[in-house]
C-alpha cells in the first residue's frame, strides 16, 4: 500500500480525498492518461509516453496555479490504499477556440481499474457541492462524448438535467450537455 500524499487536500469525500498534481504524480498520471480505454471519451488517444505526460502535467499544474482556489484539475486517491483513482476538474468550459467561456464545467475522469465502483458519482457530487456553496456559481455544466453512457449515467446520477447535445465547447464536435442550478441543488440537498 503507497503513503498517503504529502501535500494540502483540496476535497475529501467518505472514500476519497482530492489533492493538486505534483510532478511526482507522474506515474500516476501516466498509468491513467495512458490507457486508450480511459482517453477513448476525452482526447481519443492516450498519452504516448512519459516525456509526453510529463508535458501534460507541468501544463496541468502552470493551468491550476492561474486559476481562482477551489477551480482546477486535482488528482483524486483512494483513502483506503493511497492509489489514484481519478481527477476531478471544476473549470471554464472552452469554447471552439479553445478559449475560456463563462460556463463553469465539472468532469471526472477515471483510472480504468476503478470503473464500476461509484468512484465518479462521489467526488462528482463534491464538486457540486464546491461549484454551489464555495464558488457561489449560479450553474454548473458537464459535457459528455455522445458515446459516453458511463459519464452520462453520472451526470443523470448526480442531478444534472440532460439540456441537450451541443457543438458550442471544445473541439466543435456534438457532445451531450447537462447542466444544474444552484436553486436545484439546494432543493435536492
């Protein structure tokens, strides 16, 4: 069993605790990026190999430093073993241009070793949480790839409403767009 991580948690949840990359992540990282099977709904191809992930990742922690506290991507381990289940990102959705738009889009990504546990649905749910009650957002946002049913069970799971299919974010390409307001979450809560 690895150590627990030796940096501040940004969240935890009963299983789960969320921290901010580290190059020492790299590994980690690497073994989840990597995977075509984890990439396949996200950029469509993994991670070649490390000097690429490395590159991710320097980028990865330059991006979250910009950012305003409680916004960014943040690896996310398993209490129980210390082992990387995931990432967690609460940031501006980009538009085609791949530049910041207003809408702020939470997302989870998985190491392939996880899927299945309801790993996705718990942090998902503290991000809501973060985007609601400490970020103050009005509305939050996911995006799924259409083909994507996992993800999109999650998004249905946490209470996000399925708004329609969108080319307005990222690449251009049709995805499925959820989104959920603060009024509603505090419904629901």
């Amino acid at each position: 069993m690895k150590s627990p991580r030796k940096t501040e948690i940004v969240f935890e949840t009963p299983r789960l605790y969320a921290c901010q990359w580290m190059m020492s992540d790299l590994q980690d990282a690497f073994s989840m990026y990597g995977d075509a099977e984890v990439t396949r709904y996200m950029t469509g191809a993994p991670e070649p190999d490390l000097q690429a992930m490395e590159e991710r990742l320097a980028w990865l922690i330059e991006r979250n430093a910009g950012l305003p506290v409680g916004m960014g991507s943040f690896p996310v381990y398993s209490k129980s073993n210390h082992e990387l289940a995931g990432a967690a990102l609460i940031k501006h959705l980009p538009d085609t241009d791949d530049q910041p738009t207003d809408d702020i889009e939470i997302g989870w990504h998985l190491k392939r070793s996880c899927w299945g546990q309801g790993y996705a649905s718990e942090f998902a749910r503290e991000l809501l949480r973060i985007g609601f009650e400490d970020l103050q957002q009005a509305v939050l946002h996911a995006v799924v790839d259409v083909e994507n049913q996992a993800s999109r069970r999650v998004a249905e799971r946490i209470g996000m409403r399925f708004v329609g299919t969108t080319t307005k974010y990222y690449s251009g390409q049709p995805i499925l767009h959820f989104q959920l307001t603060a009024r509603e979450f505090a419904r629901d809560v």
